[in-house]
C-alpha cells in the first residue's frame, strides 16, 4: 500500500492544502498523473484487462449520457402530473424508469420533497455517493471535506453559503447517505410558473435544487449549477 | 474504522467552494481513471464495500490532501495489486510480466449501456426478519470496528426513531471482509439535531441516517 500511495503523494506534489481536494488544485495537476493514468490505461489493455472502446463508452455515460437534466426532468414532471408525483414519492425507483433513467449508483432512490416548512438536502459525510443517472458524477464540493463535514453538524451555515437563509420554523433535515439508498430532493415549484411547460420548468431546476442546497427560482438567471 | 473518511461533525475544513460551470472532469485523466475503475469492477475481484475499505484505508494525511480522483488513483493501484489482476512490478515498469496471457475483459464497448442500466442492487430478495418497525425509538449503538462500517461516529451512542424500513440489503461490515453478505434490514432513522450536537443546534432541525439491523438497538 505505501509504495502507491507515496507514489501518488509525490505526483500531487506540496502544492495540495490538506483538507482542500479542491478545483483550485486541479489546476495545478501533476502532469505526472497525466502519464500515470496513460502508462496504467496501456498496461490494464495489454494485459487485457480493459477494452478501450469500452473505456471510452463509459466516459462518454460520464459525460453525457447522465446529468442534472435528467433529474431536471423528473422534478418538472412531478409539477405538472400529480399521479407521477405520487408514484415517483412512493416507488421512485419505477417512477424514474418511465421517464428512461436508472442504474448505477441510483438503484435504489428515495425521493424527498421540500415543502413551505421542511427542507431538505442531502450529503455523503463517509465518501460521495450521489445519484449517478440523475444528476451524473457529483461536483467536487460535494465529495469534499468542507460539505461532508459540516453538512450534518451546520446545515444553515451550509446553506447560507449556498445563499440561501431559511427560517427557524423550517426544518431542515438532512439524509446522510450511509446506505445505498440515493436521494433526490424533489424542489418546491416556484411561485408565478403556472403558465410554464414542463420543459420550461425542467430548464429551471437545478442541481444544487435537488442536491436541497438551493431553491429553485422563478425566472433563470444565466448559468446557474 | 475510526478514519478521517469519517468526517461528519468536524468544524475545521474551511469553506465550501462551488466551482462555477464545473465540467464533469477537470483534465482528460480523471475520466481515464473514472472509466477504468469502473471496468476493472467488472472482473467481480471486489465488491464495493472492499473498494471503499481501500479508499478508506490510505494513509489519513493523503486522504486529506489528495483530490478525489488522486485518491482514484491510489485505490486502483492497491485493488489490482490485492486482487492479483496486476502487480505493483507490473505498474512500475508498464508492461505485462513475461509470460502473463492475454485475458478477455468482461466489459466491451458493446455492453457499456447495458452495464450502467442494469447498475449493481444491493437489495436482496430474501426473508429476514425486521428487528424494528417504524415509530420505534432505538439507540445507535456504540461500536468502533478497527475494519469498514458505514455508521458514522456522530451517530453512535445516539438515541433516534425509526422512520421506515427500505428491506433488505447487503450489510457492509461483513462484505468487506469478504465474510459474506449478512443481508439485513435497512431503516432511515431520524435523530433530532439537538440529540447528535446539543443546544447549539435549531430545535426543529434533524439528520436522517440509513442504518442496518445490527447498527441498532432497542431503546
């Protein structure tokens, strides 16, 4: 185990603030890591191991095939068809199959809804499981030490560094994914979208919207995560 | 295990810091890395309690340094050379041992669609009594396992009820160990904020954890 780990510890450099896996470090990636994973690709596929169209299949999953629009659009079909909101409250798991989205790391969802006096959000304090088919890979706060740890302990401070301050008399509550059981926040509908078509609505919702680190606003404001 | 993994309740990490339009991977080598993790479990020589082990296993001072998909690296590196899919001699001079025969990987480009829908269910369709029901108080109780287990240390020792009971999954204390797979009942069980961090926290406010029949004891 120590060869490996050192080895990596001298590809990461002193450049890495403990505590602080963050974006501002994958700026400055070891290009030896670069060369690590090439040399590593090429021996796994020479031994057989690993196909690389088969690598490449899964990035493009990764990349495109999941993400926060699927979610997107399972939280506007929840607001515009009240059968699909019971359904997808009371077997999520088939509910999210209509609409063509399941399998890895969301095998068994549970899905929470936010309500003018509970809100809630989710967080992975002993690694970063998240629900891969809809929302895709999770961001790199989420699987970071700050969020893991003071999700549990400061919910509103979290939030409050989201932007968004809640009242006492809401509860926030908040589901550790101890289990395999993945989460999705089901967002309130913003006032005044009574007019908007599920597709409209599915543009405003966010990730962060169902991670339950944010709500969703009425009108979009330019790129929002 | 009582490792820095274990971070819920710590106060002194800094910040949180969103990236603003993060890309799903910041340079071409993390979805190398990504996609290779994830075919190499296709071999089935770990489950993914062993492969959280691994992860957990590094030493505390890299856990916390290395970004997350440094830390991939590291874990692949240890699950090849544990599994015997690779050796470390093999991954230091790039190359295939002499003699070693070409094998065939489980996953092809072909069956990627279908490894990912299909997904991993750790749910088990199999007749296990509950030991809890729903409205029932019960107590986290206090185990330090120098091995994997997902109960968190905040919630030890804790006094909670249970909400519902999600049926039965594979328990990962045992699985780890390649014990077996113990499949037991899993609840979400609410404890009140004020029971987990005291009178500091908002008297309404709550954490849900999903916890398995053994985590638990009548309260």
């Amino acid at each position: 185990m120590k060869a490996a780990v050192t080895a990596v510890g001298a590809a990461a450099g002193a450049t890495t603030t403990p505590g602080l896996a963050q974006a501002q470090e994958h700026q400055a990636i070891p290009s030896d890591l670069t060369l690590r994973v090439k040399s590593l690709e090429s021996l796994l596929v020479e031994k057989g191991l690993v196909d690389r169209a088969a690598l490449d299949a899964l990035v493009d999953t990764f990349e495109h095939k999941i993400g926060p629009r699927n979610g997107a659009r399972v939280v506007a079909r929840a607001w515009t068809d009240p059968a699909y909101k019971q359904r997808l409250l009371a077997d999520p798991d088939r509910a999210i199959a209509e609409l063509g989205y399941g399998g890895q790391q969301g095998e068994h969802m549970v899905v929470v809804e936010n309500t003018p006096t509970l809100h809630n959000m989710v967080v992975c304090t002993l690694c970063s499981c998240y629900p891969w088919p809809v929302l895709g890979l999770p961001p790199i706060w989420y699987k970071s030490a700050p969020y893991r740890s003071r999700a549990v302990i400061d919910p509103r401070g979290v939030l409050r560094e989201f932007g968004l301050e809640l009242p006492d008399d809401v509860e926030v509550r908040v589901w550790d994914s101890t289990a395999e059981l993945r989460y999705l926040v089901l967002p309130e509908r913003p006032a005044g979208t009574q007019e908007l078509s599920e597709e409209a609505l599915a543009a405003l919702v966010t990730r962060d919207s169902m991670i339950g680190v944010a709500k969703v606003l009425p009108a979009k404001e330019g790129t929002r995560p | 295990m009582n490792g820095v993994h274990d971070m819920g309740g710590m106060q002194d990490f800094g910040p949180i810091r969103p990236e603003k339009n993060e890309p799903v991977f910041h340079a071409r080598w993390e979805g190398r890395l990504q996609a290779i993790w994830s075919a190499l479990g296709t071999w089935g020589k770990w489950n993914i309690d062993i492969g959280r082990q691994t992860r957990e296993s590094l030493p505390a001072v890299e856990y916390l340094a290395l970004t997350y998909h440094q830390l991939r690296y590291a874990q692949v590196v240890e699950s090849l050379a544990a599994s015997g899919l690779a050796t470390r001699a093999e991954i230091e001079n790039k190359r295939p041992a002499k003699g070693t025969q070409k094998a065939v990987p489980p996953l092809t480009a072909a069956k990627v669609a279908a490894w990912f829908a299909n997904g991993n269910p750790k749910k088990r369709d199999v007749a296990v009594a509950a030991k809890f029901q729903a409205g029932q108080r019960v107590r986290a109780r206090n185990i330090n396992p120098p091995t994997h287990t997902r109960l968190p240390r905040y919630a030890r020792g804790k006094l909670g009820i249970v909400e519902r009971d999600h049926g039965v999954f594979v328990f990962p204390d045992t699985n780890a160990q390649g014990l077996g797979e113990k499949p037991q009942h899993v609840y979400s069980v609410r404890f009140t904020a004020r029971e987990l961090w005291g009178e500091q926290a908002k008297p309404r406010d709550t954490v849900v954890v999903a916890l398995w029949d053994d985590y638990l004891e009548s309260a």
